[in-house]
C-alpha cells in the first residue's frame, strides 16, 4: 500500500545539504526547523528509533537523541547494520550512552 502522508505529519529530509554531514536525524535541515525543536514543542522525552543503518545513522541519532536529554530506545528488530560486525559494535556503544534495545512487539504492546 500507499503511504499516507498527513498535513500534520512532520517529514524530516536528510543528506539534501550536500556541504554537511547529515547522517543524524537530529541534524539541522535547510532552517525549516529541527526534529529536537519540534520533539520538544510537542512535550515528547522518549525517543523510538529504527531504520537503516544501525552503525551510522541510527548510532549517530540514537547519540545525538540522549545526548539532547531523550529517552532512547533501538527496536533491534527494526534495524539493519551496513555489515554485522559494525552492527554489534554500534549495538554496544549505544547501551554504554543508556540507549534501551527493545522489540518492537514490547512497544506495540505498551502502546504509545
């Protein structure tokens, strides 16, 4: 299926800024606004993260999220290292930063 963009979804637009490393997803983009000044805006602390891949751009989020002060947790099934090895390794340093590795069936089923 489709996916279904809402008005009120918020899009983050990453590697557009050919000048600037922006493998985070917390990383400034084109001064429409931050993904922090938008998270805190909204009151929200906790941080989900999934994606591709595990040892650069979710590492450099998950980094970048705690270091904000966020709540911060890897769906381990919801991510995708660029080899296994760089995967374990990124796995490990996040759980050293306080990063919380979770299934995303035990986030479905707390709910949001």
């Amino acid at each position: 299926p489709d996916l279904v963009v809402l008005p009120s979804d918020y899009i983050i637009r990453k590697g557009e800024l050919h000048d600037q490393d922006q493998i985070s997803a917390f990383s400034d983009h084109k001064g429409i606004g931050s993904l922090n000044e938008f998270l805190s805006k909204a009151g929200i602390r906790r941080v989900i993260l999934a994606g591709v891949a595990t040892d650069s751009s979710v590492l450099a989020s998950a980094q970048d999220a705690v270091s904000r002060g966020y709540e911060v947790e890897v769906l381990v099934d919801g991510v995708r290292g660029t080899d296994d090895k760089k995967a374990e390794v990124a796995i490990e340093k996040m759980k050293q930063h306080g990063v919380k590795m979770v299934l995303s069936e035990e986030v479905i089923s707390r709910g949001l």
